[in-house]
C-alpha cells in the first residue's frame, strides 16, 4: 500500500501548480529569497489579516472534513440492516463496526510520513481517493469479509485527511484565529453524523445501503478543487529547504489575502516578529512529552483519549443497530438517531462557551460525568422497552454531552503542552484515542448477547467515569493562564 500511496503523490507533487499569480510590492520583502527560513514564512503568516481567501480555504477543507464524517457516520444507521442482510451474529457486526477504525489508525499513522515527504496538498488529494473508492468498492461487496476490507480502505484515506486537514488549518490561519478555526472544523462532524441519518431516512428504503455507499463515493471528485484551489503550505517548503517555493508561494497567499481584504500594502516583516515566530517551529522529541510535569499530563491524556473514544464510538456505531434490536425498523431507527443527534449541535456550542466561561478541567469532567449518566439511563430505557419518549429524552441528553465532550477535548489538550512540543503531544494522544474507538464497537458486538442492551450502555458509562477521574486526579486547569505560564 506504501508504494502504491508514493507513485501517486509523486504524480501529484510533480504536476502541482505552484506559480505565482502576481508579486506583492517590494517594501514588504526586507530579505532576499536565499534567506528565506521556516520562522521568516511563520512571520510572514501572522501579520497577515483574517480574509475572505483564508475563510474559502477553510471552507473547502471543511467540506471534505465533512464528507468524511458523513461516511463514517452512515455506518451507525446501516449497520442493522447489513446485519440482516449478511446473517452476522454480534461480534461479527462488531468486527464490521471497527473495521474503518483499523484502516483510520493506519492511515494516521502513515500520513505524517507521506506528508513530510510529499506535502500536505498530494496527502490530503490522495486521502479522499482512498476513501471515495473505498466507499464504492463497498456498495459492491459480495460478503461480509469483502465489505470488511472495503472500510478498511475507506478508514484508511479518512485517517489521512484527519491530520492533515487540522495541519493545513493551523498552517494558513494564523494564530489569534486559529483556535476558533479548528473548533469550527470540529463542529462539521456532528454536522455530517446528522446529515448521515437524514440520507439514510430517505434513500435507505428506496436504494438500500449499497446505493448510499456508492453515492458517497461521488464527493471524492470534490479532490479536483482541492488541486485548483488549495496551496502547497509555504511552512512544509520552507521546512525541507524548497525556499524558492515557499517564498513565491507565500507572494502567491499574501497577494489573494491583500486582493480579499482590499489592501494596497501589508504590514512590514520585522526582525522582532521572525524571532518570535522561530519558537513556534522548534523541534521536538517524543521523550520530551514524558520528562517532569508532562509525564503526568501525558498519562492523563492518553488514559482519556482512550476511554473517551471507547465509550463514544463503541455506543455511537451501534446506536441504529441497537434501537432495531429493541424492536424499531430501520427507517424509524435511523429517524429517532437523527432527533437525538440533533442535540448534539448546541451540546457543542454550549462547552464551547463553558469551556471559557468556568475553565476546561471542570467542564471536560461535567461532560464526561453527565454522558456517563446520560448512557447508562438510555442503555436502561432502551433494556427495559420504556416508553418511546423516555428513549428521546434519554438520547437527546447524552448526545448533548458526548458532542459537548469533543469540544472540549479539542480545546483542553494542545493547552497542556509548550509550543515546541505541543503537535506531537496532541498527535500522540489522539492516536491512542484511535485504540478506544477501535477496540469500543468491537466489545459492545461481544458484550450485547452476555448483558442485552443494559450492559453495553454501562460499558460505555464506565469508560466516561474512568476519564473524568484522570482529569479530576491528574489534570490541571489553564483558563486565564498564558500558554507560557502552563507550561512551566
């Protein structure tokens, strides 16, 4: 697969269009191109302006984050009837749930690589082929194994595109806005879970879940404007000596943000801003994140990426498959999915604002707390046949928590670390996580026939407890702290 994904970024990198389509005045250029350096390109970033040119880019990588997350989010409302379909007991369902997520682990796992090498704009085209052919290959798999290997394919390009396309966000937008930026890019996958249910209510009953495999497959043609539109990162050129390219390149960016922002000038690159910018590239050691106070804050993240994405996804890929269990029909599961899924989306605002409002450690344990509460009363009503409204109820509350929870995981764990360490922390524990989300669908498939409905939803209960006391135990709180001032 290695050699397969190098020949096709080569092909890629070697037909990129890097030229430059007007040059910027020559007062905003104090050094030659032969000294361009990874912290003169990050200056060079951070004095621009939030415009309209970077917005668009945000936009197009947002949209394919967006179709990934409708991908893997249909899995939740077909797995039933691909169960029925293919006769799989429990644990072979199970198996077909994690399936994406071993493909996931071993895209992100080898997308940092192909990245440094190729580029971020050839990984991140070449992720969405992986995944729109896996999607396709899936519409037309003859058994269970097939359809098996088929998601790992498709998991495969969406671990791609997940750590690239939150790099290429934090790489063109500079830094006052980029935590609200990646927030926002967050806020597309609750966005797509829904939209995945709303597609499979419809068009489930008319094309059956081969045909929406295949009618995923067809955003991956969206990789066209993602060559037109999307630039190489000037940061990577600059990083592996292209300093030819970034520079011209970087004219190219600063030219589209001057013509968006209907400026005649940008501010001048000083010797003060590159010095500042070079702390924002400086090295790191994986050992590093295990030396004094960050072995701790490490332990912590990584015992709750794991069991935050355990409990998360084992509950979340069986959520359609288990209210047809419970006796609903596939369309009236996938309906009922939606309308708990829906809380989702002001779950996700409202950490969004707690998580400044009264600190992250306290509301990253309510989230927890509060979904570990809300699981284990909807893995109750579901067990004991309540009635239909006491099962909304108890669905939209936990999954209010459980999208509130992403939230905050996303705003908490970059914080814990310096600059120079804080990509390869954050890139570690979220990989970690990616063990908790393939082991988590796997032991509900094992766990339903042992415990029935109630034993899942406290599996997934357990796991949300055991992740709040890491924090409550082991984390510290950082708002109103400078990053500086948590990191020493």
């Amino acid at each position: 697969m290695r050699w397969g994904c190098e020949i096709a970024l080569a092909y890629l990198w070697n037909t990129a269009n890097i030229s430059v389509a007007c040059k910027l005045p020559d007062n905003n250029k104090i050094w030659s191109k032969a000294m361009t350096t990874i912290a003169y390109i990050a200056a060079r970033f951070e004095r621009l302006p939030m415009s309209g040119y970077q917005r668009k880019l945000f936009a197009i990588i947002a949209t394919a984050w967006f179709f990934d997350s409708l991908d893997l989010g249909m899995m939740t409302f077909m797995l039933g009837s691909i169960t029925a379909e293919f006769g799989l007991t429990s644990t072979q369902a199970g198996l077909l749930a994690s399936s994406s997520f071993v493909g996931m682990f071993l895209g992100a796992a080898i997308a940092g690589m192909l990245a440094d090498k190729f580029g971020r704009k050839p990984v991140f085209q070449l992720s969405m082929i992986f995944w729109g052919v896996g999607s396709l290959l899936c519409g037309f798999a003859e058994n269970v194994e097939q359809l098996m290997w088929f998601r790992v394919l498709l998991g495969f390009g969406m671990g791609m595109e997940f750590p690239i396309g939150l790099s290429l966000v934090s790489e063109i937008v500079p830094a006052k806005s980029r935590g609200r930026y990646i927030a926002i890019l967050e806020g597309f996958w609750p966005l797509g879970f829904i939209c995945a249910g709303v597609i499979a209510y419809f068009f489930m009953p008319i094309i059956g879940w081969r045909g929406i495999f295949i009618a995923l497959a067809v955003p991956a043609l969206f990789v066209f404007i993602v060559r037109r539109c999307v630039p190489e990162s000037p940061r990577w050129l600059a990083e592996v000596g292209r300093n030819d390219e970034a520079d011209t390149t970087m004219d190219r960016f600063e030219a589209s943000v001057m013509r968006s922002a209907q400026m005649n000038a940008l501010p001048v690159v000083t010797r003060s801003m590159e010095n500042a910018a070079s702390a924002l590239v400086a090295k790191a050691r994986f050992r590093d994140i295990w030396q004094g106070e960050y072995a701790q804050r490490t332990l912590m993240l990584w015992g709750l990426w794991f069991f935050a994405l355990l409990g998360y996804y084992g509950l979340t890929a069986w959520l359609g498959a288990l209210l047809q269990n419970a006796g609903y029909e596939a369309t009236q599961s996938a309906l009922y999915t939606v309308y708990i899924s829906l809380a989702g989306i002001p779950g996700f605002i409202f950490a969004a604002w707690l998580v400044e409002a009264w600190g992250r450690k306290g509301t990253c344990v309510l989230m927890l707390l509060c979904s570990a509460a809300s699981a284990f009363l909807y893995g109750q009503a579901a067990a004991t046949a309540a009635p239909l409204v006491w099962l909304i109820t108890a669905g939209l509350f936990m999954q209010f928590f459980l999208f509130g929870m992403w939230s905050v995981l996303y705003a908490y764990t970059p914080e814990l670390y310096p600059t120079r360490l804080r990509a390869t922390g954050t890139g570690f524990a979220s990989s970690i996580g990616r063990f908790g989300a393939l082991l988590g669908p796997y032991i509900v498939g094992v766990l339903l026939p042992l415990t029935g409905q109630g034993g899942v939803f406290s599996m997934g209960a357990i796991s949300f407890v055991i992740a709040a006391l890491l924090i409550i135990f082991l984390g510290v709180e950082t708002k109103g702290r400078s990053l500086e001032d948590v990191s020493n």
